[in-house]
C-alpha cells in the first residue's frame, strides 16, 4: 500500500503548491480591483485590461483551488453524520464519495467542456471589446483543468481512505499499557 500513498503524498504535494501560489493569485487580484476603484473614483479613468485581469485572475484562483479545497477539507460538507464517525467510517464515506460521485463527476465535467474549449481555441476567441485583455480560450481552458486537478486529488483522497481501510481491518487491537508510575495502578497491582 506505501507505493499508493507515496503517490497520495506527491498529489498531495501539487495541490499544496497550487494552493499556495492561488494566494498570491488572491493577493494580486485584491491589489488590481483595489487600483481599479482608485482610478475609476479618484481619477475618473479606468482600464478594461486591468478589469479583465481581476475575472481571470478571480477564475484562475476559484477553478484551481477545487483541489487544495478537496486536500485541506475546506470544500462544503453536509457533517451531520461524518464527525461522529471514526477513522473507518470516515475512510469508508470518503472512498464511497470519491467513487460515486466524485470521478464521475470530474469526468461529466471533463467531457462537457472539451468542445467548449477547443472551439474556443480553434478561433483563439478573445474579448469583445478592442482593448480588453483577450485570450478568453485561456480562461475557459481552466474548466477541464480544474477537472483533471480535481480528479488527480481525489484519486490521492481515494488512496489514503483505502490505506485507512486496509490498515484498520490488518491491525489486531492493541493492549491499553499499564503506566506503574500511577498510585491507583500500584495499588491495585498490590490487591
């Protein structure tokens, strides 16, 4: 199972250092909106190239932190059940979810955006506007993106649930150690 896992860690891994650059991403896209209010009210200007570098900025950060969100456990979970469950049972709703719902999903996802952006690189579709950013293909290629990166973490989420699993049903229960340095332990030793 450590073959498994040590591909878990490495998925494991990309999703921590995309995360980490999405902050920055996050940390840019604040600075530019910020600079777009200050020209806009305190100047009576603004750029439409800065603008669309906010959105693509804002969409790079949401599509490509579903995976950091699925690694950290910070996505949206219904944990009526999940927190009062164990180790086994959470391993249990994981791989089940991941199977289930999960793949298939990233898959739906995958093969329902693929001609939306080859079109959309076939005519390197750009904004309607003259001075905007352009380069619309680029973004919209970060849906099948974010799909593959979604899917890779939850194969790695699929790998540590299945290792919990076959670790709790190999392990035989271990005996509670005796601490002798207790009073209460000595004493009843000694009845």
């Amino acid at each position: 199972m450590s073959p498994l896992l040590g591909c878990a860690r490495g998925l494991d891994r990309l999703a921590t250092a995309t995360g980490r650059l999405l902050g920055w991403f996050t940390l840019a896209m604040v600075l530019l909106q910020s600079a777009v209010v200050i020209l806009r009210y305190g100047f009576n200007g603004g750029s439409l190239a800065l603008q669309d570098t906010v959105v693509y900025l804002h969409g790079a950060a949401f599509m490509l932190g579903l995976a950091y969100a699925l690694q950290t456990d910070s996505h949206v979970r219904v944990d009526v059940f999940y927190r009062r469950m164990g180790p086994r049972g959470k391993a249990w709703v994981n791989a089940v979810g991941t199977l289930v719902f999960l793949l298939p999903l990233c898959a739906f996802i995958l093969a329902g955006s693929w001609h939306f952006v080859t079109s959309s690189w076939a005519v390197r579709e750009a904004g309607a506007s003259a001075d905007s950013l352009g380069g619309i293909f680029l973004l919209k290629s970060l849906v099948p993106l974010a799909a593959f990166t979604l899917a890779l973490q939850g194969v790695a989420q699929l790998a540590r649930a299945l290792a919990t699993l076959v670790q709790v049903e190999s392990a035989p229960p271990k005996p509670q150690a005796v601490s002798k340095s207790s009073p209460r332990v000595a004493e009843e030793m000694s009845a």
